[in-house]
C-alpha cells in the first residue's frame, strides 16, 4: 500500500510565521503559484536499516527545502519493498511514473531490470536519481554513492593487513545482480591478485537480510575450519542479534561495509575489527536537495555526487556515534556517545 507523507503546509506556515524567511523560486514567482512536486523513493529492502537512514534523510532534507523555498509543497511517497525484489522495484518505478512522480530515488537491486524500468519513467516526464546502487547505462540524471571500488579495495586491504599478509579469507558478498556489490568484490578479488599468500575461500552470495547472511556465514565457517576471516561487501550479518551469541568474538578477523547504529555493538564486543561507514543519511538529503535543484530551481546537477567513508573501529567508535546522532540515528546507546 502506497504511503504519502504530506512535508508541509506552506500556507498555514505563513500564518503562523515559524518557518523564518522563504526565497520564491524565480521560475515559480509568488506563494500563490504552489508547485507540488511527489517524489518517489525505492531503496533495496525495508529489512535493511541502512534504507531507513536514507528515508530520514529524505524527510528532513523536504522539511528544510519547504520551509525554504516560498511556492514549494514536496509529498514523500515510500515504496521500497519489505524484502529485496528487483521486479518489484521496476514495478514501483513504473507506477510512479504513471501516477505523476515528478521526481524517482532508487537503489538499484538488479540495473539491467531497473534500466528498463528507469527508461520508461523518463520518458513519462519522471526524473531519476540513483542512490547506493546505480544503473550507469539508463537515463537516470545523477547517481549519489562511493566509489564502489574504492570502497571494496578499502575492504580487502583493511582485512589483509590485519591478517599479517597471510591467510585463508572468504567474502560475504550479497545480491549478485547488485551493481554496487559486484563492484567491491571484483575489487577486493583484484586486491587478493597482489597478495599469493593469501588463500580465498570463495565469494558467497545470498538474500541481503541478517538470517540469510547469518547462515551462510555459519555454513562457510563450518565448511572451512582453517577460515581466518571475512571480508564483507556489507554488514548483514550484524543485523540480527543472534550472531552475538553464535559467533565466538576475535575467533575470526572482520571487516565490513556500513556502520549504522545496529552494528556498533559488534565492534564494541570485539567480533568486528573494522567497518566502513556510509553517510547513508545522504543518499536521501542529497537526493531530495539534488531534486529541488533541477526541478524547481531548474540548477544543474552533477551526474555522479560522492561520498567519503569513515573507518569505525573500537578508537573512533564514540566520535562515529556522536556523527549518527548527528545525522537523526535513534537508538544509540549513552555510553557510545559519551566514549
């Protein structure tokens, strides 16, 4: 069932004068010409939280650009899937783009089923961003994420080095029609290229939620009894809390992608040794920011916005959790804030 949230009113902000000064778009004259602009967003998986960060991101960035810009009413349309479906996101793509989506944010799960799907919206009068995963060859404007092999190089180095250059590692990889999955493990498998006396385990695929990735994981690590570690294109495993009590904590080096509240306490505990953050944050306030830019103040938008990681280990946990509370992550326990 679609879910509309109405961001604001514009008229009722004026009377009540608690939005502060506004600045009329100079395409859209006075407060009497309203433009409302419905803005769809997809990520991969409602079981994923890194998606819900995103849609908090998406929602503060709309309170800010309504209270913002006079003549301006943004309606915020959830349709991600309750569990990673790439038909199903092409599907909402379509949808929205028949029922008058201005704007389309997508995390693509699969990009040669959601090219097809993206090319359509567009050509109904939609604009397309992608977030966290793209779809390089469709007709999306821009794409906000890492440099995904960057970030999978990052990984397999962080992992390597911890190891002492030597080893038997295995990848926890995720969806393998994700674009930005297949990005970071092709780029830790061409980092393990310059390491011989590194011996892989192989790269192991499954259904991006924590009970999937947990049981792969536990099957590896019975399949493999000389394993010394993991290195992880995201950080599944640690959504769910049973990995706390079925995983022996420093039996196994760790480094994954993703350090969202939910996974801190793995780092605490010391059954992960490094995580790669992501301002997962951003891909919705940049989003929606990139949205207002080309469509009501008619800006031009760069085709490829970046975003930097942040290595989170036991050292910087306190800092890195104070950044989340910043960015409107609830959940985070005191003491983390505090360390």
């Amino acid at each position: 069932m679609k879910k509309l949230t109405l961001i604001t009113a514009v008229i009722l902000a004026l009377l009540l004068g608690a939005c502060g000064p506004k600045t009329d778009s100079p395409e859209n004259g006075s407060a009497d010409e309203v433009m409302t602009l419905k803005i769809t967003m997809i990520g991969k998986s409602g079981e994923n939280p890194v998606f819900d960060s995103a849609r908090e991101g998406a929602e503060s960035a709309a309170r800010r650009m309504t209270e913002k810009h006079r003549g301006l009413e943004l309606l915020l349309d959830w349709q991600t899937p309750s569990q990673e479906s790439a038909a199903k996101q092409a599907e909402s793509v379509r949808r929205a783009a028949d029922t008058g989506s201005a704007g389309i944010l997508v995390s693509c799960s699969d990009d040669s089923l959601l090219t097809e799907a993206i090319d359509y919206a567009v050509s109904r009068g939609s604009a397309v961003i992608t977030f966290d995963s793209d779809a390089a060859g469709s007709k999306r404007f821009s794409f906000i994420g890492a440099d995904e092999a960057e970030l999978g190089r990052k990984v397999m180095s962080a992992a390597i080095e911890r190891l002492g250059g030597s080893g038997q590692i295995a990848i926890l990889a995720g969806n393998a029609e994700a674009p930005n999955l297949r990005e970071r493990v092709e780029a830790m498998m061409a980092v393990l290229e310059e390491h011989p006396l590194i011996e892989l385990a192989g790269v192991f695929h499954h259904a991006e939620t924590g009970p999937e990735a947990l049981a792969v994981m536990e099957t590896v690590n019975a399949d493999y009894p000389e394993l010394d570690a993991w290195a992880m294109a995201g950080g599944w495993p640690f959504f769910t809390e049973d990995l706390m009590s079925r995983l022996e904590a420093g039996k196994y080096t760790i480094v994954a992608v993703d350090a969202i509240p939910e996974m801190l306490q793995y780092v605490e505990s010391g059954h992960v040794q490094l995580l790669w953050g992501q301002p997962s944050y951003s891909w919705g306030s940049k989003g929606i920011e990139a949205m207002v830019d080309s469509l009501y103040l008619k800006k031009s938008v760069s085709e490829s916005i970046e975003h930097s990681v942040i290595p989170v280990s036991i050292d910087n946990l306190g800092g890195w959790s104070r950044q989340l509370r910043a960015w409107g992550f609830r959940g985070l326990p005191e003491k983390y804030l505090t360390m």
